[in-house]
C-alpha cells in the first residue's frame, strides 16, 4: 500500500520591498523618477553654492577697492595740497568731492545689489535643500514599504508639501545687508570729510 506523504507548506517569507518594487511598474517607475529627480536637484544645489562663493567673492572685492580706492585718492590729494598754494586747492575741493560721491554711491549701490543676489541665491538654496530632505524621505519610505506604499497618498502629500510650503522665519526690520549700506555711507560721508581737511588745513 502506498503511502502519499503530504508535505504540510510552509509559509512562504514575503519578498523583499526592493523585489516587490521590482515587479511592480508603477512603483518601479515612481522609483526611477524620484531618484533622476534627486539628481537634478542635488545638481543644482552645488551650482547654487558656486554662485553663492563666486558673489561672496564679489562682494569681498568692492569691499576692498571701496578702501583702496578712497586711501589713494586721500594720499594723491595730500601729495597735491602740500605741493599747491593751499587756497586754491582749498577753492576747488568740490571737484574731488563730487567725484568721491558719485564713485561711493556707484560702489554702494554695486555691494547692496550683490548682497541682494547673494541673499535670493541662499532663499533658493535652502528651498532646494528642504526639495530634495523631503524626496529623500519619500524614496526611503518607498524602498522600505515596498508594494504597501500607497502611491496616491505619498505622492498627493509630496505635492501638497512642495506647493503649500509656508516659510515660518520671523519678518526682520533690519539685517545685515542694511547695517552694511550704512556703514559705507558713513565712510564715504567720513571721507567727504577729510578730504575737505585735507585740502583746506
């Protein structure tokens, strides 16, 4: 007599997320594009901190033709004023000065736009960077849940989450940017100054 041995099946272990990821197009594809998304994004993010470092660059260069230039101007002035009749020098000392200010106006109003650029590029630096937080978050919960990953519902509070982003910084009456503008229109005001000393003591 024969006997049938019937062999009791075990439970099978669940697959893997990344197999089940793998078997299923939609979340293979939404897979692919999250992940070509977050190389865009991290691509952008370094350009932006190149232009970042290249305005910072920029920047720390008026600075330094602000004092060279006024210095030089200064030293030229005294050299000619000790090799003038002082009166006459002191009688066209408007001329300089009229020259001093346009030039100070023009390199303050080159470091406030730059600093200006400066301060939109780091906005959109960090919205970059909260872009690409939250995409990551989404890939990891995608690799880790696998088919159980409810596209319409991760995918619709992605969206929400970009679209309805509210920044919650504290509105400022006064930075930095504005604390710089004042402190170069008071050297050049400074330099007005001595440069009427200069030429007419």
């Amino acid at each position: 007599m024969a006997f049938q041995e019937i062999v009791s099946p075990k439970n099978p272990k669940p697959p893997h997320p990344l197999h089940q990821i793998a078997e299923s197009p939609t979340h293979k594809l939404l897979l692919k594009q999250w992940l070509k998304e977050e190389e865009l994004i991290s691509a952008r993010i370094a350009l932006k901190e190149i232009r970042i470092d290249a305005t910072r660059k920029e920047i720390t260069q008026l600075y330094c033709f602000f004092f060279l230039f006024h210095s030089s101007v200064l030293l030229l002035l005294f050299g000619a004023a000790a090799a003038r009749e002082p009166h006459a020098m002191c009688h066209r000392s408007w001329i300089p000065s009229v020259c001093s200010l346009i030039c100070s106006l023009a390199i303050i109003w080159a470091i406030r736009y730059k600093t200006d650029v400066e301060s939109h590029m780091e906005k959109l630096l960090e919205r970059e960077k909260e872009d690409v937080k939250l995409l990551m978050k989404c890939v990891q919960e995608l690799k880790k849940k696998g088919t159980e990953f409810d596209l319409l519902k991760e995918v619709d509070a992605l969206r929400r989450a970009k679209s309805l982003r509210v920044e919650t910084k504290a509105v400022k009456k006064w930075s930095v940017r504005d604390f710089v503008t004042l402190f170069f229109v008071a050297a050049s005001c400074l330099v007005l100054g001595l440069t009427r000393v200069v030429l007419c003591d």
